[in-house]
C-alpha cells in the first residue's frame, strides 16, 4: 500500500540503473512447486548436509568457546579459524602459502566480491571477465558502475596471448575477473600451462586479478592443478567458500590476498556488516580440525561424478545434434550451448520447460555484454537425483527437438 502511492524511482541512486534481480533466483521461485525438477541453482544436494557431523560440532563449539562466541567479534575472521585454514590453503588443488596476514574472513565468498567491487571500481572504470561469467559477481560489480571487457574463452578458457593484447589496449584495466577451476557457468579449467603463461602476462602488465574458486575440491577426475596465486601471490586475489564443501548457510568464505588489500578488505566490511558470524565460523574452524573435510569431501564426489556422467551421456542421447556441451571434470555445472540457432531464443524453451515443471538457467545472463550471448543453458547436476536427472534432461530434449 505504502509502495503504491510512493514514487520510489525517483529517488533513486543512478547505480540500481545496471542492477537486476537473478535471473536464478527469480527461477528458484517456482522450484518449491511439487514435482519441480531444477537443473537451474548453483545447489548442493541437502542429502550431502552431513548432518550428524553438524550436530556434535555444535555441541563441541558450545562446549569450548563457551558464551563469548556470541559476542561481536574480530572483522578480519576468528583466529582459530585461521590456524586452520593455513593447512586447509595447502591442499594441491589451491597450493597456497597463507599467513594470518594474508586472510580475511567474509560472509561468503559472495560478500568478497561485493567488497572488491568497492574496493577497485569507480564509475565507467574496465574490468575483463570470462565470456560467459558468473552472474553473481556480475551483480556484485554492477552497482559501482564498471565497463566489461569480455575476454575470449575456448574449451581450456581464457587465451593468454588474446588476454595480453586486451590488456595492452586497455592497461587500465582495473582487474580481471576468472574462475579458472570448473568455472561457472561453464564447467571449464583453466590449464596449467595457461595459468603459468597467464601469470607471466600478469607480471608485465600493471595488472590484477580476481581468482574466484568454490569448486576446486570437487574434482571427479585428473590430477589438481595449483591456483593461478600460486603462480603469484603479489597480484592475485584468490576467494574461497566452505558453501559447497560444507554447507552454504553457514556463509563461510573469504580472501587470502597480499596484507594491504586484507587490510582495507576489512575497513569496508565494517562497514558493511562489522564481522562474519563468530559461531559459524567456530563451526567451519572444528569442521576442519576434526578431519571431517576429506571424508566429506569423498561422499559428495562419490555422489556427483556419477550425476555428472549421467546427465552428459543423456545430453548426448536425448538433445538434437546442433547442440555442444562442455565437459567439466569437476564442479556443479555442465553448459549446453548451440552456435547455430539464431532463430529461437532460450527464453521460448525455458518458458516450456517451466510449464513442464523442470528449470534451468538461461546463457544470457552470464555474459557481461548482452549482445554477444549465444543460445546456451547452464543446467546443474548436483541437486537432483539420477532418476531427476533424466526425467529433466528427457523433458528438455523432446522440447529442444521441437523448436531447433
Ligand atoms: C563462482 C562463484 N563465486 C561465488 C559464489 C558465492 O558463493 P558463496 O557466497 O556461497 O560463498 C558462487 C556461488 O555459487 C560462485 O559460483
């Protein structure tokens, strides 16, 4: 009632202008409805919440912190907390030296990018980012305004040489955006080869990067590659989460990044949310003090590799011939794409398959400039089960055959 007789548009700041809701989550919305299949959320299955780990953690945290873990507390993260998570960075997969100056605790790694968005953007500044991008750090970025420049991508991601020519025409490029383990939308990697040539290109260049990673504990097959800030800890900010490897609403993520960029790290969050949630972090501290993370970390791989195998040879079956797919070695998500149906939009498939109860997230969003998104879909295996799986994937195929 208040809203309708009140003109809120005009008082708005001119930055909501770049800014929409999710396309994901405005998605989300119908997968609550009975018989709802979604390949379309970035979720892990609740099944794979362990739930009686959860259950004694939180009788062990009451039982050591005791009353003043309810107490307001430190912005830069819990210090056990820390000592846990030196050890935790060194895992092939990140290859990290961190030191407790190096760390900053964030709720999420959600929140590590809305903070280095205010950090580094100014209206009408350049940031490159990965064609497509995830959307998320997309609608971290635009409220502060920046000008995308999409960088090439080919199955093993982002081309070096074509990076360094982008950056030598733009150099001054704020930084560049990349999830370079089981990307998301796409399901790529990075190669090693690349991240080293990347690193190189880093080096000559007055250049930063963003190195965004939820995903690389989720590996299904092939040897862990190290962290593109391995390669060079001075100008690479990596962000991490236990939201996939423990469970997201705990909102345990953060950045390890040189001393200065932790430091006015945690002058902006305080203002924006003072400090992460001291319990959950108590939490994620005793979850990975226990030794329960590579036990964990076996059951949902033994759950998702053969979700992933499976919705990949359905795709394969049930889709028309015209349409590719990436095939991830780890992650979340596989994305299927066409470079040949300009006639049909992804929206007129998306609006069938909603009527036929089964969701998935459309490419467009994911580009950072609209005009170069191809037909794509990003579709995620790790929330449904198998016999969802191809229920979705079965559904998807008959209504592809119909428009291409
Ligand atoms: C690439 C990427 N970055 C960041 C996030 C945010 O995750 P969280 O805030 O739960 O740590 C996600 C979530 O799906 C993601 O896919």
């Amino acid at each position: 009632m208040y809203m309708s007789t009140y003109k809120l548009e005009k008082h708005l700041a001119t930055r909501l202008k770049n800014m929409t809701c999710s396309a994901i989550r405005d998605m989300l919305k119908q997968a609550g409805r009975p018989g709802f299949i979604s390949l379309g959320g970035g979720y892990p299955d609740p099944e794979s919440f362990p739930i009686d780990i959860i259950r004694s953690l939180r009788i062990l945290v009451k039982r050591k912190y005791k009353n003043s873990i309810y107490q307001y507390g430190r912005s830069e993260g819990l210090i056990q907390l820390f000592e846990q998570l030196i050890p935790f960075f060194k895992r092939t997969n990140r290859s990290i030296k961190a030191t407790p100056h190096t760390i900053s605790i964030t709720t999420g790694s959600q929140q590590a990018l809305a903070i280095l968005a205010m950090m580094f953007i100014d209206p009408g500044d350049y940031i490159a980012v990965e064609t497509p991008t995830y959307l998320g750090a997309l609608q971290a970025f635009n409220p502060f305004q920046p000008r995308y420049i999409e960088l090439e991508v080919d199955d093993e991601g982002i081309v070096p040489d074509k990076l360094d020519k982008t950056i030598s025409k733009y150099p001054n490029i704020k930084f560049i955006y990349i999830i370079p383990t089981f990307q998301n939308p796409t399901g790529k990697t990075l190669s090693l080869d690349r991240r080293v040539r990347i690193a190189k290109i880093l080096r000559k260049h007055d250049v930063i990067a963003v190195e965004d990673d939820p995903y690389s504990e989720l590996r299904y097959e092939a040897e862990p590659i190290p962290s593109l800030q391995s390669l060079i800890p001075e100008k690479v900010i990596h962000l991490f989460t236990f939201s996939k490897t423990f469970a997201p609403d705990f909102r345990i993520g953060g950045i390890v990044a040189p001393p200065e960029v932790c430091e006015t790290a945690t002058m902006i969050k305080q203002g924006l949310d003072l400090y992460t949630s001291n319990y959950n972090q108590a939490m994620v501290t005793e979850y990975l003090a226990g030794g329960h993370l590579e036990p964990h970390l076996k059951k949902i791989i033994n759950l998702y590799k053969p979700r992933r195998d499976l919705m990949m040879s359905l795709i394969d079956t049930y889709f028309p011939l015209e349409i590719s797919h990436t095939n991830p070695l780890g992650g979340m998500f596989v994305w299927a794409y066409s470079n040949n149906s300009k006639t049909i939009h992804i929206n007129t498939i998306l609006d069938e398959a909603l009527k036929k109860n089964v969701g998935f997230v459309p490419g467009n969003p994911f580009f950072a400039r609209k005009k170069n998104s191809p037909f794509s879909m990003r579709l995620n295996f790790t929330n449904q089960s198998n016999s969802n799986i191809e229920k979705g994937i079965k559904i998807l195929g008959q209504i592809l055959h119909k428009y291409l």
